[in-house]
C-alpha cells in the first residue's frame, strides 16, 4: 500500500510503498476514507533527530476516519464495513485519567510507549492503518469522512480549549481568537454554537480572516504589534475574557498576554515555542494561563454530534495521497485557508 511517511530527521515527507498491515488480537483494520494535516507534523518534523521519542520511519496523519476492513481476534462490538472516525489520543485505558475517558492525559503513555497514531505509531496517511482498540473508534453515522475527519483534532481540541473555560463565556464577554486557520476557523464555529461571548479573531493573512468573518466572528483584526491596542479599544479598555492561542509562537503569546483582562482565561494551544510569563504584577489579577492538550472520547463524540446538527463545518481542501508533500510545502507556506485532507484512494 502507499504511505506518507517521515524517513529521516530533517527531510521532508515521502510517498512510499510498504506491506499491507494486518490486524492482530484486538485490533481493527481501517480502510482509510481520509487523513487530515496538521502543523503539528511540521513540528514533529522539525525537531531534531536525537530530541523525536520514536523511531523512523513514521507514517504520518493523527486525523483518520475510514471503512472497518476486518478484525483482528477477539473484536466484538463493530462491523466490517462501519465508518469510522479514529480517536488520536491513546492511552493506557487503566490510569485514573483514562478511566475519566480523559485518554489524552494518560499517566502511563510515556511509560508503557503508548504513541497516537501519526505521532509514534503509525498514521492515517496510508490506504490502510491499525487502530489499537475498539475504545479509539467512533462511528460517523452518515457524516462525511473527508470532511469531517479533522474534527477528530481540529474539532475537539479547540471544543476541550473551550471547556476550560465556559464559566467565562456569558453574554458580554469577548473571546480572542488567535490564528483563524486549521482549529481557529473551527474553534469559531463552536463558540457561536456553545456560548454568547463576542469573538475577535486575528490573523495575518486577509483571506484567513475573510474566513473567520464567515465561519461568525464579530470583530477580526490583523495580527500585529498594534492588535493589543485594537483589542483593549474593542473592549472598553477591558482586555479580553478569554484567549484562544492556536499559534503559540512569541509574537501571539505577547498579543495573547497584553489582551489579557482581569480574571481571565489565556489558553495556549499552538506549538509555535512561545510561552507566558506568569507571576504577580506580571499579567491582570487572577489570570489563568493554560496549555491544553487534545480532548477526551467523550468530547469528541460531542464535536461529531454539533456536526450532525449542522453547527460547524469544516473549510476543507483535498489532495491526492500522491500530493500529500505538496499540502506539507503549503502549509508550511501558510497557503492553506482551513484545513488540507488527505484522501487515499479515489
């Protein structure tokens, strides 16, 4: 089967041809329909090879959906022919974490050498992918696989980044959402449909913000040195209830603390190395700064659900699996509005 895979540290990836993977007991063979790409790849690959806590080569893709293609021993509770969406998170399933379906904060993952797939095990970026456990499933019913597949990331990430922080998002409030790609366009959509709070989006590019004008924020404003006066301006002076930081390089983690209110929420989600400073007199009183990671199965279970509905909808781009370094060049390039998806077979 083709595979996209990252070979060696520092290269780009490869379309390559490796064996076909067979499920084992208690595993499950996905035929895959659909595999996001996410800058979460472009910052595995970005590390240098003595700091990556896997080995190479790694099939690529932590956003899969697809058709259940067989079982392997003692699997009970699917269907051969089932679509699926492909929970990233793995965990141990017995650490008290997990046990709150909180899989993301496993306490033994390290440990045991538990990876997500596309992130140490390998990914959806292929025809065909192993999936561990049935707990990692969770059936479409009737959504699209190809556009929906990066709510399994792109969708409960931000959705978990929102939780956090619901008390905060009573009518009045404003919300900040910085960098209006890949999870912010969507991370818009789902604050229109769960709270109230008014929604300033920032970006550096025009036609990422002329998307988060349609996806429903109020106010969008250009990511630069003057976004925190803008903020401040828009809020009375105030700042912001609560900021969403999906880049988290230093430039948008400054904007994120200068925008800051009293009593706030700053959550950084991004992994662009930028961080907060935090202590007394360094930020407003009472300021949380939070840097959460992924989502439990149940919220992703939810995020599909709010898909059923119609209340968010993902601006997705198509490549082949043969074009996948292409949709890696662009969006490192910064030239992919949402979300690039990779589509294995036509």
């Amino acid at each position: 089967m083709k595979a996209v895979q990252y070979r060696t540290p520092g290269s780009a990836p490869e379309v390559v041809t490796v064996p076909d993977p067979e499920p084992g007991p208690g595993e499950i063979l996905i035929q895959v329909a659909a595999a996001g790409v996410c800058h979460s790849d472009i910052a595995v690959m970005s590390m240098p090879g003595d700091q990556l806590p896997f080995p190479l080569p790694l099939t690529l893709g932590h956003e899969g959906a697809g058709r259940v293609a067989a079982l392997g021993a003692g699997v009970t509770g699917v269907e051969v022919g089932e679509m699926m969406a492909v929970y990233g998170p793995w965990g141990c399933g017995l650490c008290r974490q997990c046990a709150h379906g909180q899989e993301n904060y496993c306490l033994r993952a390290a440990e045991l050498g538990i990876f997500p797939p596309g992130l140490g095990a390998p990914g959806a970026m292929a025809e065909y992918m192993i999936v561990d456990d049935i707990r990692h499933l969770v059936p479409l019913r009737g959504l699209d696989p190809v556009q929906n597949v990066s709510l399994t990331d792109a969708g409960l990430t931000p959705y978990h980044a929102i939780s956090l922080s619901l008390p905060k998002l009573v009518p009045g409030s404003t919300t900040v959402v910085i960098g209006a790609g890949g999870l912010g366009h969507v991370a818009i959509q789902l604050l229109r449909a769960l709270t109230a709070t008014r929604i300033i989006a920032l970006d550096l590019s025009e036609e990422r913000l002329e998307l988060a004008r349609r996806v429903g924020a109020h106010e969008t404003v250009l990511s630069d040195e003057q976004a925190p006066d803008r903020i401040k301006s828009l809020t009375g002076g105030e700042g912001a209830q609560v900021i969403l930081d999906f880049v988290g390089a230093p430039p948008t983690t400054a904007i994120a603390a200068a925008a800051a209110g009293v009593d706030s929420d700053i959550t950084v989600v991004g992994l662009g190395g930028g961080t907060v400073a935090v202590g007394f007199g360094s930020l407003p009183y009472q300021t949380t700064v939070t840097s959460p990671y992924w989502g439990s199965r149940r919220e992703l279970i939810e995020v599909l659900e709010l898909a059923h509905h119609g209340a968010v909808d993902v601006h997705v781009e198509t490549f082949g699996i043969d074009e996948a370094p292409l949709a890696y060049e662009r969006l490192h390039a910064g030239t992919i509005t949402g979300r690039a998806v990779i589509v294995p077979t036509s």
